[in-house]
C-alpha cells in the first residue's frame, strides 16, 4: 500500500509522499528499481536488501544501526536532519541502492475496513473514504493522507489506512536528507503481514503481535492484510532491566537467558522466571484482551462467519525469543500461537538459506516485508 494526501490536498504534496511506484498500477518486475526495506524505530533502524535467486530471493545486505535517544520517540521523528543523517551512513552500505521503502508507526494510524460497490474506481474510493472520516478519525482530510488495500476484491471489502500529514512529512524529509528515493509508506503491521502471510483464501485470520524493545504493536489480520492496529507499552526490555537487577545479570547475559530460560521452570533459574513473569504475564494478558474485544466486536456486528473470527496468535519481533513464550500465551489465550516465518515469500530453505539467524530474523520482519516491495510482492 502506498499512502496519499487527501485528495483536497494533492498536486505536488502527492508526489513528494510516494506516487513513484504505486501498487494499483502493477508494474512489470523487471522495471522495478532495486530498493531496501528499512525499519525505524525508537531505538534503531534495521534495513534489508533482496535479490532474484533461484526459485525465489536472496539476502544481499542487512543490518542495524543504533539510534540515539530522542531522535525518534513514539514513533514521532523528534529530530529530522539527525535522522536523515544517520540513514545517510546506511545508504553507504547498500551498494549503490538509491530507493527505499519504510513503514510508518501504528501508534499514529487509524486502521478500519469498509465495502464498497464491486467495480468502483480508486478515485471514488479515495472519496468516499474521505467521507468516512467524521466517524472514523479525529484528523480532517487536509490534515491525513491515507490509502486502501483491496481485501475480497470479489465483495469490495477494502482496508483503509490513515495517517497524519505531518508525521509522514518527517519520514519523507529524513529520508530527503539521506539522499533516498523513497518510493513507499505503509503502516508497519501491512509490512510484516506480506513477510508472514501467504494471503491464500484459506488461510485463518489472525492476530499479530510485534513483541518489541518498548512496546507491542497488535494487528488482526485478513488475508494478509490489517483489519484492526493497537499499540501498548509492553515490551522486552523491561525483562532486561528485571533479570540484571535481581539476577546482577549484564544486558547480554540476560538476553542470553530470556532466550534459553525464559519462562521454562527449573530450579536453576527459578528467580530468573518469578523476574521475567509480570512482563510476560502483562504481554499475555493485553494479547487475551485484544483477542476478545475483536471476538465481541464481531458478534456485536452480528458476523457470525467463521472466517471474521480469530483463530490463531503469530509472534514476532526480537522480544518474543523469550523461551516458552508460545506456550505461554496459548495457554492464557486458549488459542494457537506459533512464531511468524517470516522467510515464507523470500525462499525455500532447501535451496538457501538466509545469512540471519533464526531467532534475528524475528526483529527483521518488517524490513523483510518492505523489502519484498521490489519485486511487486
């Protein structure tokens, strides 16, 4: 999905935000630009590139650069030029990449779906949209810029995504100063679903959980594709800070531990466990919440279809290696919960197999998604 202004601001503003690439005009594979995904958090920013191999895509550069604090906080960049020139440094090792696609916090977006008539024109969507936005969203149209994923293109049931100007603004400008051509914005949820969805009629809906350093991003997905986005301030650090104060553990012993013990009891590491439960009971019980609320908001809606409900949890970000967290939150949520694979559209692993360890590759999934924009996936 490629955002766009309120269509009472477009012109100029249109093409500054992404109209380069835009998904709904499908483009032949060949003439799409070599570009990296690149993730950008409060702490960090993680980037990926792909290439054709094989019967699928292969890993050419990775990595992540540590952000200072401040710089980007809740999502919000707080210091554009600092940003752009730090992205700067990144581009140096993308071998000669110039374009770029990044994925915009779900702290500031609205996410809704809505129907509209089979055989309706992007342009009357966008505006009936814009209609929408009274009941749906407390930011007027000239202050948004928004856009739609088709869900059923069968039915017309689309989801929509809305963001602030401003705040895409500043990921524009930074990436400006960085010397990118940033061909996309998307809200980030959109990214790790097309890294670990496979979008086939049959696959179940779910909840996603983006277990991460600060906090945990939730999104119901349909086929590939976010219904629902929530955010909480649950996150994998605070596990951190609990095992090295009452463990005298250093930063990198306890992540070793939360990776090799977390939650799985024993003697040994009793108190390692009694420090890591209040998070990890914390994270389960705003997943069993968010689990619920989308079950009774279906049956408030009187869609009583098996394929609106739920019916499966999928971890990623680096947060969730906590050992025996899957378990965990199956048993709170009584629902089936499993790791994302977040390699299932890049490659089959009897033919390769990618650079990035498996328990890192879950910090990856959003770049691995915007990644996959290259290729027109």
């Amino acid at each position: 999905m490629t955002t766009f202004p309120s269509s009472s601001h477009r012109g100029a503003s249109l093409h500054t935000i992404s109209h380069t690439l835009a998904s709904w005009f499908p483009t032949p594979t060949l003439i799409f630009p070599r570009s990296a995904g690149i993730d950008i958090s409060d702490s960090s920013i993680k980037w990926l590139v792909l290439g054709r191999g094989g019967s699928g895509y292969r890993v050419e550069a990775y990595g992540e650069e540590l952000l200072p604090a401040g710089i980007v906080v809740n999502g919000n960049i707080e210091n554009v030029e600092a940003l752009g020139q730090i992205l700067k440094e990144v581009k140096k090792r993308l071998h000669g990449i110039e374009c770029a696609h990044t994925a915009l916090p779900e702290e500031a977006a609205y996410v809704f779906e809505m129907h509209v008539p089979e055989g309706t024109s992007r342009e009357e969507i966008l505006h009936m949209i814009e209609f929408e936005f009274e009941g749906r969203v407390p930011i007027a149209p000239a202050a948004a810029v928004f856009d739609f994923d088709h869900i059923e293109r069968d039915d017309g049931e689309i989801s929509v995504v809305v963001f602030p100007r401003e705040l895409a603004n500043c990921y524009v400008a930074a990436f400006n100063v960085a010397g990118f051509k940033l061909l996309s914005l998307e809200v980030e949820a959109r990214s790790i679903a097309r890294a670990v969805s496979s979008r086939n009629r049959e696959e179940p809906m779910a909840l996603l959980v983006d277990f991460g350093r600060a906090r945990t991003g939730f999104a119901v997905l349909k086929r590939g594709v976010p219904i629902f986005t929530s955010t909480v301030e649950v996150g994998g650090e605070a596990i951190t800070r609990a095992l090295t104060e009452k463990l005298s553990l250093s930063p990198a012993d306890a992540i070793l531990f939360k990776n090799e013990h977390g939650l799985l009891p024993s003697d040994a590491t009793k108190l390692g466990v009694e420090a890591i439960t209040g998070v990890a009971s914390a994270l389960a019980d705003e997943i069993a919440r968010h689990y619920r609320y989308w079950d009774t908001r279906r049956n408030e809606a009187g869609n009583q279809e098996a394929r609106a409900r739920v019916e499966r949890v999928i971890l990623v970000g680096g947060s969730s290696n906590l050992a025996g967290l899957t378990d965990y939150i199956a048993g709170r949520v009584h629902a089936p919960t499993v790791y994302g694979d977040v390699w299932q559209n890049v490659c089959n692993f009897d033919e390769y197999i990618p650079p990035i360890p498996e328990r890192t590759s879950l910090q990856y999934a959003t770049s691995i998604g915007l990644a996959l924009r290259s290729f027109g996936v």
